[in-house]
C-alpha cells in the first residue's frame, strides 16, 4: 500500500474510537447530578441522625431520671414493695404523725416497800401453850380467818370472873326485888332497901368490868353470852385470826410452844402483809426538790427501761436524810399483778410539767440508711425511706425536727423490716448506696 491509502484508512478508525471515548465520559458526567440530589438526602439523614442521637441521649437521660424521681436524697432503687398481704405478715403497722406534749422529765431511784397500813403483826392478847397451828408461810388469808388455837388458862380465870360477876350480879337483883317488895308491904326498913341497892350497882360494876377484861383479849358477846353452854374445856380455848386479808410471810413459832401475850411483851405469832397496793419511795436529792411537788406524774421502770407500773406523788417528807441528803416522795402504787416485790429498785420518771406539743414517733421507727436517720413512708404498692432530723428521745419516742409531717403516715412498726430488705435489694443489684 502507499503511504496515502495508509493515511487515509488510519483516519476513521481514529475518529472512531475518539466517538466512543467521548460517549463514555458522557455517561461517566450523569451520576454527578445524582451526586448533587443524594448530597442533599445525607444532609437530612445526617440531620436525621442527629436527631437521633439527641433523642437517645434525652431517653436516657428520662430513664435515669425517671428512676431516681428523688434527686439525691432518695437514690434510684430505694424503694421496698410489698403487697397488703406480705406487709401484714411482715408486721408492719402504719400510723400517723402527731404532735404531742413533752414535758422535762427528772429520773431517780426508788424502793418498793410495803403499804404500812397494810401489815399486821399477830401476837396473842392472852398467853397460852399454842395446841393447833392452821396458817403456814405464803398461805393467802381472809380476814377473820383462823390462824392458831391456844389453851391459856389466863382466858379461863377470866372467864370464870365473868360467870362469878355475872351470879353475883343476878342475885343482888334478886334481894334488890325482895327489898322493894317488903318495903311495900311496910315489913323492911329503909336502910335494907338502900343496902340492897348498893348491893346491885356493884355487882353490876363487877360483872362490866369482868366482860370488858374479856373483850380486851378479843372475845367478843357471842363468845360471853354462850358462856353458860360452854362444853367442858372450852373456857381455856382461844382462837387467833387474821385481822387482815393477805398473804403469811413470817410464822416464827411452832406448835406446843408457849407464848406471850403482846401487851406483855410477846413477839408475833404471824406477820401478815397485803401487797395489793405498795408504796415507791423515791428518793429526792436536795437540789431536785424544788422541782418534785406533790401530784406530780411518775413512771416506775425496771434496769431495762421496761414500764413496771404509774402513779402520782401523794406526799414528800420534809425531813431530808443526814446520811443520804435525799428526801422521800411517796407514790401510792396498785400492785394487784404481784409485779412490784418490796425491797426491789426501780427507777422513777417524775414528769415535772409539760412542755410544748412537738411531733414524736416511736423509736423504732427511725432507721439509719446509708447513714442518714429515716422513717419509711407509704407510697403506692411499697414503702419509701424519707429522711429525717431527729430530737431528743423520752419514753420510748423520738422527737423529729424536720422532714416528716403532722398528719402524714409512716411505718409506726416494722421499719427494720423494711430496711432489711432494702439493703437486700441494693446488694444484690450491686449497687453501693
């Protein structure tokens, strides 16, 4: 071939492929208007996630809140629930705040002691060889009840004087009618009739003063008038009763032991003490009782703080003790339990007045959660720790300052309960409150 048909055959085939290259980069130019269209769909989708995260971030963070629905004082999870049922079985009891008065309160010891009017020392009026013993130690009496027989021969000269004045006396009276009689009828003299007159006064004086000797060692008109149907014996026999109602604590004697009578210096026979009502004598330190009046409140208590019994002040000695330097305030105490023994210490709360009405709970109540005093609260299906600020304590109650209110419920029992499982839940969700 010339090298003009060489030329002329190359010059196609170049225009040609030259065609199909610009084509190409023709196709290549279209996706950049595309381009521009899906540019502006990342600018939303970004947008759009954007928004998503903020959104996520915000659940979260309502999440979190929404738990905690306390701030800081009332981290999330402090929260117990129990279904009516299971607070039942739990024990736990619900109250409502309230105020009450609280006055100042002075704490000193006390002795029980036995209520002096009522202790009776037996000793027999008369004396006499004890035949019968029926009242032993511990044995609770009636009053009048039989406690010993005696024979004394004593109460039979007196009864024998008796029965002598009292014939003596029948027949002065009898002569006395005679005389008058025959002074009726002119026969006797006036002097007779004087003499006969005389004659019974004495008699009569004789025989008063035989029965009242009978009365002074307790034989009574049923005894003297039954006197003359008496059985053989029965004059030397006399029976020792109970004067009071109560228990026996001391029998010193013995049966066939002979006695003496009290006036003649005889010990007692029987001590007999009713200890339905005991007196607690408390005792006063000089600097304390201006403070101590009569009628004032006071709380008996045993070493463990625990209620024995309640009374008033019904006296408080003048005298105060030159060993001690205490005086005695007296409080009448009913004793019909048996709780209170003579010889036992107590402590007494004498309240001194009251004070102003403040907001108190039982101290039970109050629980220490992480550190802070609470009280738990009601709330829904569960409870709630809400703390506190607490006073003093009295009697079992604490005052509380500030975060409960007058009128709002709280768990009055149970509240350790509830701390328990509190601190149950957050260990086991590993939490550290």
């Amino acid at each position: 071939m010339s090298k003009e048909f060489k030329k002329t055959a190359i010059l196609p085939l170049i225009l040609l492929m030259a065609a199909l290259l610009l084509n190409a980069c023709g196709n290549a130019a279209l996706p950049e208007d595309d381009g521009h269209d899906h540019g502006e769909d990342q600018q939303i989708g970004d947008a759009h996630g954007e928004d998503h995260d903020d959104n996520h971030a915000d659940d979260t963070h309502d999440d979190h809140g929404g738990d905690d629905g306390h701030g800081h004082d009332e981290p999330a999870g402090d929260r117990v629930s129990l279904s009516q049922q299971q607070a039942k079985e739990a024990g736990i009891v619900v109250g409502l705040a309230q105020k009450t008065q609280a006055g100042q309160k002075l704490s000193l010891p006390a002795e029980i002691r036995f209520d002096a009017d009522r202790i009776a020392n037996v000793a027999p009026q008369v004396n006499g060889v004890i035949s019968a013993l029926y009242g032993s130690e511990g044995d609770e009496v009636e009053k009048g009840a039989k406690l010993a027989l005696l024979s004394s021969k004593e109460l039979a000269d007196l009864k024998a004087d008796y029965r002598s004045a009292s014939s003596a006396e029948a027949l002065a009276r009898a002569v006395l009618r005679r005389e008058e009689k025959l002074w009726a009828e002119k026969i006797t003299s006036e002097a007779d009739l004087l003499a006969a007159r005389a004659a019974i006064q004495e008699a009569n004086a004789a025989r008063e003063n035989a029965e009242n000797k009978l009365h002074a060692v307790g034989i009574g008109h049923e005894i003297i008038d039954d006197l003359k149907n008496s059985k053989d014996g029965a004059s030397s026999q006399f029976t020792v009763t109970a004067p009071i109602a109560g228990i026996i604590v001391r029998r010193p004697v013995t049966l066939g032991e002979t006695v003496v009578a009290g006036e003649s210096g005889g010990t007692p026979m029987f001590t007999i003490v009713d200890d339905s009502v005991v007196w607690a004598d408390i005792a006063v330190f000089k600097q304390d009782l201006a403070k101590v009046h009569k009628g004032a409140r006071v709380t008996l208590k045993d070493d463990d703080g625990a209620v024995l019994a309640r009374g008033e002040i019904s006296f408080i000695s003048p005298i105060i003790d030159e060993t001690s330097r205490t005086a005695t305030a007296r409080v009448v105490v009913d004793n019909g339990d048996g709780q209170l023994r003579p010889g036992q210490f107590v402590t007494a709360d004498i309240d001194l007045g009251n004070g102003a009405a403040i907001l108190r709970v039982p101290k039970q109540a109050v629980q220490l959660v992480e550190g802070q005093n609470v009280v738990f609260i009601p709330q829904g299906d569960g409870y709630v720790p809400l703390p506190v600020v607490t006073g003093e304590e009295s009697n079992g109650y604490v005052a509380i300052r500030s975060g409960l209110r007058e009128g709002q419920r709280f768990v009055a029992e149970g509240a350790f309960t509830l701390k328990a499982q509190l601190e149950k839940a957050a260990f086991g969700d590993g939490h550290s409150h």
